[in-house]
C-alpha cells in the first residue's frame, strides 16, 4: 500500500452516534502528527462534529461522500491509508466502500456484525485485496473483537506452553449498557434475508459460514449457537447469547485465516451469564423466551412494523452517564489436545455497544495507521485476530481494557 496519500485515517460515517464516540477517541488518543478526516454527506454536521471534539481536532478536513456514491468513495479511499465506516447496517450500506478500498490498496476497518456481509465481501473483493495489499479488517468492535482476540490470546499461552491445540473453548459473555440501534437495525435486516432468501437461512445455519475454504473445513460437529439454558458450577445461570451466531463463525474465520493454527478440531461456542439462584433461572428462560419470541415477530412483516417500533431506532443511543457506567466481560474456559485447562478474560469499562466499541475501533484504525510493519502479514478480507493480532491485543490493553490468561 502506497503511504503517499493525503490522510492517514478517514473516518465515514463521523456524523451518527457511533462514528462522533469514534471521532473522540481518535482526537484523544491519535499520536501527534495522524492525518484524520471526517467523512460523510453533509458538511454541515461534520463540521458540527469536528467543532465538538478536542481542539487537536479542530484542523482536520472534511469529506463530502455519501456510501453509494461510488465515485466519491473511489476519490475517498485514493486518499486514505486507512478507510474506518460505521455506516450500517453494512449488508445495505457497505459493499461500494469496501470494493473501492479493494481496488486502491486501502486498509478497511468496520463494525459489522452481518454474516451475509461479510460472506459477500469475502467473495467478491478478497482477490481484489489481497492483490493490491489492502486488509479489510471486518467486525472491529464488540462484535467480535473480545472473543476473536480472547481465543487468540488462549492459542499463544497455549502454544507457548507446548500444551497441543486448543480443543474446545467456551465463552460466558457479561455486560451492562444500553442496547444499540444500529445493532438492532442490522440483526432487523439480517432476519428480513433470511425471511426472503433460503440461501441466506442455509448460510447463517451453517457453522463455517465464513471460512475461506468450506470445503476444507474438518467435520468436527460444532456445538449449536443458540446454546440451552443451564446453571454453571457456582449457581451461574446461562442463556443464549445473541452475537454468538456471528461471534463464532469469526473465529473460525480466523484459525481457518491462520492454517488451523488453533486446532482443526476446535469446537467452540459462547453463551450468555445471567445471574445466580431462582432470580437468575426465571430471567435466563424470560430472556431466552423473549429472543425466540422477537426473531419470529421480525421474521413477519405485519408483526416487525410492531417490533420495530419499541427498538432503538438506528442512530440513538444511551446518555454519557449509561456509556460510562457500563462494561463487559468474557470469561473463556479452553481444553487443549494435550488435556490441559486455561481461562482467559476479555473485558473492559464503558458500555460495550457504544464507548468500549468505540476504543476498539478506534485502537483498529490506529493499528492500520501506524503499526503496518508490526501486524501479521496478510491482506485480503480478514478478522481482527487475523488481521490485527497481537498488536491490537496490546494496544486495547494500553487502553485500559485486559485479555489475559492463565493455566487452570
């Protein structure tokens, strides 16, 4: 990739909620002297927006393009080592950006957490990529960034140790914060494929759905991602967790991405804890109960009007006082070939949706921006372990979040 460009990073899509927490961060934490632009289709608001942020900010330029405009985004990514979009949902918004940074040799980076997406953006522009230098660096936020580089962190211990590939890995997901709207309008448009389209129901069913090679992919059953309600050791109740059909086919991604470096054997799954005694059961069922309840209510079109109505609206979110207040945790349990047992914890402050998403994002940018040399070496269509490694596991830590391990 050419580092003769006009930016460093430009950041599309600086105007919605997510993207002006993005902007932030970046204006905080860039180092001195990082070319940040803000992107987007009216150039009012961004200037609205730079005029909000720090004054290291203040002289930043501004770029007029809007998501399907394909001119403008090729004018875009010409101009930028580093493309980051949160324009969702992606399946609607993001394949014209992601083939103009294919064809110019611009690194990508995105918060989607939409299989069809990504599968489709795999198929079409990985070759694209791959050929001009570009990585396209999808799923950079919650979805999937703790668990993607949570599994990692489990392989290097593990590898480090000489204790064989990793087995099977479970992950118990924990958080507070407010549910994000543009989460919801992506799984909202994720049920509405699935509802028209039986290639689309046949993809999200299968657990190696974005594998780089299906065909080459063990037999090794994978557990089921809506994982049943039970009570842990402790007296933990667990219930399905939402993400875990996207979460786990990133990872699998990833080993596949890697050479099976984690194992071919892998079986992994993740569900969600809940709280402990009667309390924990009762709301663990309701919660389970409400999930199947929603997705078949979305699934019909006179009912998902109903729905939509009562969800967060695209472009909302919760006040500064919820973002900071909130958190995640994710506790991985893994087995090795070799028998031996590790936990690992992916975790960190901030409303997981919205500020810490924000930090990931942010630090994934930066990791394009300044630490090329430094990441593993590949480009193509990629995930955050596989395309950011340990440089983003160490720059998240440096951000106050923790991916640590250690031998049961």
């Amino acid at each position: 990739m050419s580092t003769d460009r006009e930016h460093d990073v430009v950041l599309l899509g600086a105007t919605g909620f997510v993207g002006r927490l993005v902007a932030r961060h970046l204006a905080e934490h860039a180092p001195a002297g990082t070319r940040v632009a803000l992107a987007g289709r009216s150039a009012d608001r961004l200037a609205e927006v730079r005029d909000s942020l720090p004054p290291s900010a203040h002289g930043w330029p501004l770029v007029v393009a809007d998501s399907h405009d394909d001119a403008a985004l090729a004018r875009l990514a010409a101009s930028a080592r580093v493309v980051v979009s949160t324009v969702g949902p992606y399946s609607r918004h993001g394949l014209p950006l992601v083939a103009a940074c294919a064809r110019a040799g611009t690194h990508y980076a995105d918060l989607t957490g939409e299989t069809p997406f990504v599968r489709e953006a795999a198929d079409r522009f990985d070759p694209a990529a791959r050929a001009s230098g570009a990585r396209i660096v999808h799923a950079c936020g919650y979805d999937s960034v703790p668990s993607d580089l949570g599994v990692l962190v489990l392989h290097r211990r593990a590898t480090a140790d000489d204790a064989g590939p990793l087995r099977d890995v479970r992950l118990l997901a924990r958080a507070r914060g407010g549910v994000s709207g543009g989460t919801v309008d992506s799984v909202v448009g994720i049920v509405e494929q699935a509802a028209r389209s039986s290639a689309v129901r046949h993809l999200l069913a299968d657990p190696y759905a974005l594998s780089p090679d299906r065909a080459a992919e063990p037999s090794t059953p994978q557990p089921p991602d809506t994982q049943p309600v039970r009570v842990l050791p402790g007296g933990r109740w667990t219930a399905p967790f939402p993400m875990a059909s996207f979460n786990t086919r990133v990872v699998r991604r990833s080993n596949a991405l890697q050479g099976w470096a984690y194992g071919r054997d892998l079986r992994y799954a993740e569900a969600m804890g809940i709280g402990h005694g009667l309390r924990g059961g009762v709301a663990a069922l309701g919660l389970t109960a409400g999930l199947g309840v929603a997705v078949a209510a979305l699934a019909l079109p006179p009912t998902r009007a109903l729905v939509r109505r009562v969800l967060p609206a695209a472009g909302t979110g919760p006040d500064a006082t919820t973002r900071e207040s909130g958190w995640f945790r994710m506790d991985l349990v893994a087995v090795t070939a070799g028998g031996r047992h590790y936990r690992a914890q992916a975790s960190g402050p901030g409303d997981p949706g919205y500020a810490a998403t924000a930090v990931m994002l942010g630090q994934a940018a930066l990791a394009l921006a300044h630490d090329e040399g430094r990441l593993p070496d590949r480009a193509g269509s990629l995930t955050p372990a596989a395309g950011l490694g340990d440089v983003l596991v160490e720059r998240l830590r440096a951000a106050g979040q923790t991916y640590a391990v250690r031998a049961r």
